[in-house]
C-alpha cells in the first residue's frame, strides 16, 4: 500500500465524531469563517505526529503535496508535520557530521 493510502487508514481509525464536532466550532468550519470549508476528522496533534513519525521516510513529496490540497484539516496538519519531522532530522544529521 502506498504511504499516502496508509496514512489516510491510521487517521481514519484515529478518528473521533465527537472530537470533530468540537473542533468544527473552535476552527469556525462555518460560512465566513475561520475554518470555512474544513474537514475535521476529531484527530489529536499528537496522534497526527505519531503518525507523521512513522511514515515521514516513506511519504514522497508528490504524497505530501495530495494531502496538503485536501479538504480535511487533519490531512494537511499531518502532511505538514511529515515535512517538520524530516526536516528536523535532516538538522540533527548535519549537526552530527
């Protein structure tokens, strides 16, 4: 299976309707709002970075672009955390060389 397809699996278990609904009215997912047109799944930020932790070496950059143009707001958090993570490994690389 394709990291991206694997990713999209992991959020939709992590999934939680009642979290979503909250977090639909925190963001403002309403007409003229913040959050206008947003997805919410009810995922936690530290669940999204686990997942992120676990497929950020897998993930390609085509990957992690399809997720940024999605709708839901966990899969464009996720896919900006895949790039966090790499990135702060790429540092900690060039640090120890």
């Amino acid at each position: 299976m394709k990291p991206l397809n694997t990713i999209k699996c992991e959020l939709a278990g992590a999934a939680n309707t009642e979290k979503a609904k909250s977090m639909k009215k925190y963001f403002q997912a309403k007409p003229g709002g913040y959050g206008e047109g947003d997805i919410f799944m009810g995922i936690t930020v530290p669940k999204q970075g686990e997942i992120a932790k676990k497929h950020y070496k897998q993930i390609s950059l085509a990957e992690v672009v399809e997720l940024l143009k999605q709708p839901i707001h966990e899969y464009r958090l996720t896919a900006i955390l895949c790039l966090c993570v790499s990135s702060k490994m790429l540092k900690i690389l060039s640090v120890m060389n």
